[in-house]
C-alpha cells in the first residue's frame, strides 16, 4: 500500500503536505486554543508535522493515518526528534473508513477529502471518530476566481470546474451540512510556492542521483512541465484553507 511514486519523490524533503507553512500551522493551533491532554486524529497525516508540533507546542496527543511508507516513516522520525513519540502514534495504512478507538476532540484531513470521497463523505467519516461538542478540520482548496474555461481547470490539477467552490459557496456549503464554521486560516501566495516550488529541486537533485531509474524519465517530464503549469494555473486561480466545524 503506497502512495503514487511521483508524489514519494517530488514530496520527500518536505515536512507539510499542503500550502500552508510552518507559521499558518502554527496559527491554526493558536486559533483553536487547544488545551494539553486533547486527542486528534489526523487522516492523511503525511509526515506529521501537524501533530507532532502540536503535540510539543499544546500538549495534545494524537494519530495519524498515511498510505505513504515513506511519509509515515518520516512522521515517526519527526515525533522523535521533537520529543514527542510518546504522545503521537502514526499508522502506515489507508485512511478511508478509518475510526478511532477512543473519541477525539478534534478530527482533521487536510487536503485528501477523496478519502471520504469528497468533502461530504470526508466529514461524515470524521464525526464518527468526535466526542460530543469536537471540532473537524477540513483542509480544502477552492476557486480564487472561476476558471474560464475547463481546460484552465484541467490545468490546476481539477477534474473539472465543478470539483471546487468559490470561498463564499464553500463557507455556505458547510452550513448546509448544518455545521457552524467556527475558525478558518487560508493558506497564501508564500504558502503555495513553498509547497510547489520546493518539489523541482527536490526532482532535480533525485534525478541526478538516480539517472539510471526507469522512472526517471517521467520525473524528467515532470520537472519540465510543473514550474509552467503551476504559475499559470494554480497561483493564480486556486486557493487552500482549513476550516474549522463544530456541529449545530
């Protein structure tokens, strides 16, 4: 069980998963106001740097959820290195109908809602795992200005137009699943090119040492291809924020 190759080579220097950096992590922990001794449990929780601070910096206790062997290694690694290994536990395995044993105060999956199949499914499978009055994190992206056409879509890795919202839709979206929104932190322009941007020198530095691999022909492309793309399509039509829900 694994995670695309591309993603494990492409991703493999980085310590977040998404747009946000070290300091929107660290606001969004803030915002929370989450008090030691809180239970999280993170689905697709990559190399844990969401628990693995918090856990230094609040005191909470957790588990995390990743199909990548590589990531859920380098979560465990971080959690040592942190301090922290005996108060967050990371899971190689697939986080789709994932519950957890004991109810937590806070259930997040940030930036992989396909594992509920959708943002929908993804809360639904959140709450089973919540104690009574938690919230859920949903880390999503959403459209800064709808794309013109659907190619353009195509172009920021959507499937199509329809797959995201625009900010305000999105917002209204979670109120009709009779959910209040009670925090939000947005990722920004900085956050995005560090997530992308730090991923073409990690290729270029994989691909010089492994020019033998047969994959590197498609890290080559990959390389090749992403700088364009990113700075055509998704820095200037998609946005990434967590939003925070806590049930009417």
């Amino acid at each position: 069980m694994d995670i695309p190759r591309i993603f494990n080579i492409s991703e493999s220097a980085h310590r977040i998963h998404n747009p946000f950096t070290p300091e929107k992590l660290a606001t969004l922990g803030a915002a929370l106001r989450l008090e030691s001794g809180t239970r999280v449990l993170d689905l697709g929780s990559g190399s844990g740097e969401m628990l693995c601070t918090w856990a230094r910096d609040y005191g909470i206790s957790g588990v995390g959820i990743d199909m990548s062997q590589l990531f859920s290694e380098q979560a465990k690694l971080r959690a040592e290195v942190l301090g922290v290994a005996d108060r967050v536990k990371f899971i190689h395995g697939d986080a789709a109908g994932y519950v957890a044993d004991e109810k937590v105060g806070v259930a997040a999956c940030l930036g992989a809602t396909w594992i509920g199949g959708g943002v929908v499914g993804t809360i639904e499978l959140l709450a089973k795992s919540l104690r009574p009055g938690g919230i859920i994190l949903i880390g999503e992206p959403y459209w800064l200005q709808v794309p013109p056409t659907e190619d353009v879509a195509k172009g920021c890795l959507a499937g199509s137009i329809s797959d995201f919202l625009i900010l305000p839709e999105l917002i209204a979206s979670f109120g009709d699943l009779d959910y209040d929104v009670v925090e939000m932190v947005l990722a920004d322009q900085e956050g995005w090119d560090r997530y992308e941007a730090a991923k073409w020198l990690t290729m270029r530095r994989w691909l010089e040492s492994n020019p033998g691999d047969d994959f590197a022909k498609e890290v080559r492309a990959q390389l090749t291809l992403e700088p364009k793309r990113y700075v055509a399509y998704t820095r200037e039509y998609l946005g990434w924020g967590v939003f925070a829900l806590m049930a009417r």
